[in-house]
C-alpha cells in the first residue's frame, strides 16, 4: 500500500507543513496557523472526496494504454493537475474576465482575494456548462455502446445498447439537456451557458478526432481510444473537468490561491495514487461493475454541474452522490463474485 500512496503521504505531510508556515506568516499567531492548515486538511478531503470517480475513470483509460504514454501520464499530468489546474487555471479564468495580465492577475489573488473571488465565481456558469457537456458525453459514451459486454443495471443499459449504433444520439442527449438547462437562466446566463457547453462538447469530438488521426484503429469499448497522445489529451481534459467543482467550491472555505492549491494539490496527489492502485491491482477487471458505477458518478456529476447554473447543490452532497454509486457497485462486485467464484477467479487471472 505504501509503495503506491508512500509519494503522496510524503507529498502531503510536506504540504500541510506549508500550509502551518504559511498560516503563521500570515496571521501571526498559533490559532491563525492551526485554522489555515485546517482548511488546508479539508479542501483536501474534499478534492479525494469529489475525484474517486475521476480516478476509477482515469484507470479504465490507463489501463489499455501504452506504457510509454502510462508514464508520461503519471508523472506529467502531477505536474498539470497540481500546478496547471490548481494554480494557472483559475488565474487564467481572471485573465480572461477581468482583461488583465498574468502578473496583474496573481497580485490581485495576492492582494485582493476578494475582488479575486469574485471574477472567478462569476466565470461558473461557463465553467459549469463546458464540464457538464464533456462529462456527459464521456458518460453517456461508455453506455451507447453495441459491443459492451457485462451490464451493472441492465434495465437501463440494454435498451442503450440497442440503440447504440444511431449515430450522434449522445450528441443530441448532450443537446438537449444544454437547452432546457439554458430556459433556467437569464438571457446573458444562457448564452454563456450556451456557448460554454458547445465548446465542451467540440473539445469531445476534438479529442477523439486526435485519437483517431494519430493512432492505428484500436478495438474499444465505447470510449475514446486508449493509446497515445490522444489518449493523454482525453485524461488532461476529463481531469480538467471534475477539477472546475472542486476549484470552484473551494472559495467556500477560503478566497487565498495559496492555500487553495495546497489544499486541493493534495487531494490530486492522492487522485493520481489511487489511480494507479487501481490500475496496478487490477481492480477494475476484478469487481466487474466499478467501471460501471464510476460512470454512473461521471453522468451524476455532469448533470449536477448543469443544475448548479440554477440551484446550488453543496460540494458535500456532489462528492457523496459519487461515492454512493462506486460504493453500490462495488458491494454488487463482491456479491457477484461470491456467487460466481469461477468467473471471478477467471478474471482476475485475466488481469
């Protein structure tokens, strides 16, 4: 178990030291150092709390992919997911709202929080529509698919499965859900929405475009092709996308880029962890209805974040919702196993 949470059980003990020193240089005094290194702990709970899905999903990808591309995953997309999404992209967002520079950006993180706060929080009906598009198309992907062979909930995913081969019919779903969630919002809510959910699902087809142009036709199961830079690009995005949430509901327990990204860093440290215990565990291929409920959290969250234009639904409720599902499948894993012991051992030495 160290070998594959060791890093980032080191990472964190380092980062909540910090977040201690930073809380004493910005307060002064022991009980400012305690409740800054507090939040710390909790927006990384958080982050884990919202992400397991994202890391079952991270692992069915990875799992296919090859092992060149494994690495470069492991080891740059740390780097993106720490640094880029927790730190540049919420500058970025600012950049692009407030038409500042990079350096005007961050001294008004630094400086003025508040005002900081505000540009990114009313950049989250667009955050939300282009997440919520490429979320659920990557949902709704896995269950429009003819060759899928094991069903969790079958009443529900066979009929999806028959009409698999109807083409663009995730499109239009995807479409459709945009447009009764834009008739919620005001009209200048609407367009951003709009047009925000549209760029989320050309970024889907984009990446797939990618997949299919720079890598040799691969047998899948309904998702994109797992190999190669398309592939990278495809894990890139899908973390971007459970990110916005959690980066979002950040601002919740505190408006300080700082202590913001130490502690949502540690949660994707333990992201990154989880997926490759997943992936070096066989874990998927061994409770054979995870993959199923990581999906199922995937389409929650995707029509979360479209509510979430409207209604607040807390952070709390949207990490608890993942974790049900992934929790229900896999107790039906293990109840399936029980009752299946040859198909059960079958796979694991498949794995």
């Amino acid at each position: 178990m160290f070998k594959h949470f060791g890093g980032s059980l080191i990472f964190t003990v380092v980062a909540l030291a910090l977040g201690g020193w930073y809380g004493w240089e910005l307060t002064g005094t022991v009980d400012g150092a305690l409740g800054i290194l507090w939040i710390c702990a909790v927006l990384a709970v958080l982050e884990v709390s919202l992400s397991f899905d994202n890391a079952a999903v991270n692992a069915s990808v990875l799992k296919d992919m090859d092992p060149v591309w494994q690495r470069r995953f492991l080891t740059w997309g740390i780097a993106i997911a720490v640094f880029g999404m927790r730190i540049v992209f919420p500058l970025v967002i600012v950049m692009i709202a407030a038409s500042l520079g990079p350096v005007e950006a961050l001294k008004l993180a630094i400086n003025d929080p508040e005002q900081y706060e505000r540009i990114l929080n009313g950049a989250h009906v667009g955050l939300m529509g282009f997440g919520g598009a490429f979320l659920g198309m990557v949902g709704l992907k896995y269950f429009f698919d003819a060759d899928k062979e094991v069903d969790w909930i079958a009443a529900i995913e066979r009929p999806l499965a028959r009409v698999a081969d109807i083409e663009a019919v995730s499109i239009g779903i995807v479409l459709l859900g945009t447009y009764l969630t834009s008739l919620m919002l005001s009209d200048a809510d609407a367009l951003t929405f709009f047009i925000a959910a549209i760029a989320g699902l050309l970024t889907f087809i984009g990446v797939e475009i990618v997949n299919h142009v720079l890598e040799a036709p691969v047998a899948t199961t309904g998702q994109v092709a797992k190999a190669g830079l398309g592939a990278f690009l495809y894990l890139e995005v899908l973390d971007a996308s459970f990110s916005f949430d959690g980066v979002i509901g950040a601002f919740a327990l505190s408006n300080n880029l700082f202590i913001i990204a130490i502690g949502l860093g540690i949660g994707a440290m333990f992201v990154r962890s989880m997926t490759i215990f997943l992936v070096k565990q066989g874990t998927l291929s061994e409770y054979r209805y995870l993959e199923h409920g990581a999906f199922y959290a995937i389409l929650a969250l995707a029509v979360i974040m479209y509510v979430n234009t409207f209604q607040h639904i807390p952070e709390v409720v949207t990490g608890l919702i993942g974790a049900v599902l992934i929790g229900i499948a896999f107790w039906s894993s293990v109840r399936w196993n029980k009752a299946n012991p040859d198909g059960a051992e079958e796979a694991e030495a498949t794995t």
